[in-house]
C-alpha cells in the first residue's frame, strides 16, 4: 500500500503532460496553418504545405464582372441571360425591369457530393450564411453578402440569372489557383527578354476540357479541405496527372512538388469572374504565385494533362494573353511581382 501513492501519482503527472503537450501540439498546428479550416482529414490533409505567405493579398476584384454576364450560359445552347447593361450591374442601382430567368443544371439537382439542397424547392435548409457550415465555407471574402427572400445574393451585382447554374453551393463557391512560372530561356539557357526590355514569364496552363479555354490549373476546394492542400491536388491532378501514375512515383511527385510549393505566396483572394456565376452562386479564389528562378526546380515535373485538362504547356505571359474567367488578372499580378515583362 505504502507504494501506491507515488505510483498512481506518477501515472497523474505522466497523464497531465500527455494532456499538455497533446494541447501544445494542436495550438501549434493550428497557428502554423493559419486560421483555414482545419483538421478534417478526406485523404488529402497529409498532403498540407506551409506557403510562404498566408495572409490576405491587397489586389481585389475591380468589377464590374463581364464574363459572368455572357449571353448564353456555359454548357447550354438555350440558356440566356437577361442582358444586363454595365451601369445596371451594383444592386444598389434601381433597374424594376428586371427579370432573369432561373437556372440549375439537372446534373447539380441530382444531389451530388458537392452540392447543396435544392432549398427552392423546400429540399433543405441552408441558416448558416456568411460564416463556416459544418465542413463548408459559406463565407465570401468580399465581404458580409445580402441574403434576399432566402437566397444569397451575388457580392459584385446583377448576372442575368437566378438560382445556381452548374454551380453546387449557393453563395460563394470557393477555389484555390496555383500559378506555376519560370523564366523563358532560349536552348543555350540565355533568359528571353520582352519588348519592355523585362524578363519574359511563362506559367504552367491547362486547356479546359469544358470550354477549350486556357486557365491557371485552379479547382474547387473540397469540403472540410484545406486551401493550400486543394492548389497542390489540382496541380497535380490537372497538370502532372499524378492519378495516371503508381503509389511510388506519385509519393516522389508529391515530395518534389512540397518543397517548391513551400515558396508559394498568395496574390489573390475573392470574387473570379467566372461565366458559371449566377445571382445565387458565384466563383470565389485564392490563387498562389510559385515562381521558379533559375528554372531547376518545375524543370524536372513532367507536364501532362490530367483529367479535366485536354491539353497543359508552358505559355508565355504578357498583356495579349487570353485566359478563362478573371486569371489573366491573377497572371498580372504575378508579373508585377517579379517585375516580368507584360
Ligand atoms: C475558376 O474556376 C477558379 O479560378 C478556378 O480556376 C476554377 C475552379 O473551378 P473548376 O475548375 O473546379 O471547375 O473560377
């Protein structure tokens, strides 16, 4: 009996620091990873990297949105929007006769993993709006949106339709881009200059299988995923298409692309103007800058287009360039970053 007291008092002070350091751990992750949603592991949380930046970039979207205005919606040969005159674009601008028709994919009513209820038609609830719902970011980093008889309404203004097109979530959608680039060099390694006398920038672009359009290898942000996780997925996915490949070569892909994604920062975080945008439901990015210097590291990654990619290939970056949505403005900034040529 005598030596039981200094026993269970051990295993006391053995479960306190067990408890303590456990609380540590956490708080450290957690500061590490900023203030994004944490801690939900689909099988892509090992794949987490720190960036070099995780604070908000100054650029934000200049409006009004165009793209988001096209006359017939993406993926439909009838879908029209009400035309929408640039000055009647912000709410705030009184515009009675206006009346957009409603649109939403049967694919998006169908209920799949990505989408939300059908809350029109009394399938569901949405109350948690402008702030985190369960494992879905319903918050915009435009701001506090207005909710109007139920429904979110879009932060830059008047679209032409209502309800969600293809788009899952109503409010904002969330994404994540990475823009890869690399110094044009001509085949005897000289870095190619532009007409301004400044260094020519390419990036790592992928042709869209849904429009042929060229874009930043961007996706949509999983629920409960962890942005930075979701730009090294989709660049792997869209543009090194580590599905195609085995176990052993993806887990060196992975480790190759963490230590140069570990550099990335962040130029862009809001509102994309994206086509798919509807009154209800719009397209909102994080995009990080990874720029390789002397060219060794994106070097060695073999480019190859993955599943929603018809085609990937290093594009020259300047003021002519064509791009899907808004990421030629993302593209921009990335120049002015690195004072590239433009
Ligand atoms: C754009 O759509 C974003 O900038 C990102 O590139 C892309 C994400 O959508 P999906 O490619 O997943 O359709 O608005």
């Amino acid at each position: 009996m005598t030596n039981c007291l200094p026993c269970s008092q051990g295993v006391l002070w053995l479960s306190v620091s067990i408890v303590v350091l456990s609380v540590f751990a956490l708080v450290v992750d957690v500061y590490l990873n900023g203030n994004h949603m944490t801690g939900f592991s689909n099988g892509v949380r090992r794949l987490s990297f720190k960036i070099g930046q995780t604070k908000p970039s100054k650029m934000k979207f200049g409006g009004p949105h165009c793209k988001a205005r096209c006359e017939v919606y993406p993926r439909t040969k009838d879908v029209k929007r009400f035309k929408v005159p640039d000055d009647k674009v912000p709410w705030k601008v009184p515009f009675p006769e206006y009346s957009p028709p409603s649109f939403t994919t049967e694919t998006v009513l169908s209920g799949p993993y990505y989408a939300d209820p059908d809350i029109c038609s009394g399938k569901g609830e949405i109350t948690k709006w402008n702030e985190i719902d369960g494992r879905v970011s319903r918050v915009s980093f435009e701001g506090k949106y207005e909710v109007v008889e139920g429904l979110p309404l879009n932060p830059v203004g008047r679209t032409g339709l209502k309800h969600r097109g293809c788009l899952g979530r109503w409010g904002p959608n969330h994404a994540a881009d990475p823009i890869v680039t690399r110094w044009k060099r001509t085949d005897d390694d000289q870095i190619v200059k532009g007409e301004d006398g400044k260094p020519i920038m390419q990036f790592v672009s992928v042709q869209r299988r849904d429009n042929g359009e060229w874009a930043i290898p961007g996706g949509k942000v999983d629920a409960g995923e962890v942005v930075t996780d979701t730009v090294l997925r989709e660049f792997g996915e869209e543009a090194l298409s580590t599905k195609e490949i085995s176990q052993e070569e993806k887990y060196k892909a992975v480790e190759s692309m963490k230590q140069f994604f570990t550099k990335g920062i962040e130029v862009y975080e809001g509102y994309v103007d994206d086509p798919r945008n509807t009154d209800n439901a719009w397209m909102e990015t994080t995009a990080y800058h990874f720029h390789d210097h002397d060219g060794t590291k994106v070097g060695q990654f073999n480019l190859h287009a993955g599943d929603d990619a018809m085609a990937v290939q290093w594009m020259d970056c300047n003021s002519a360039i064509n791009l899907y949505a808004s990421h030629k403005s993302f593209l921009q900034e990335a120049a002015k970053r690195i004072d590239a040529s433009w």
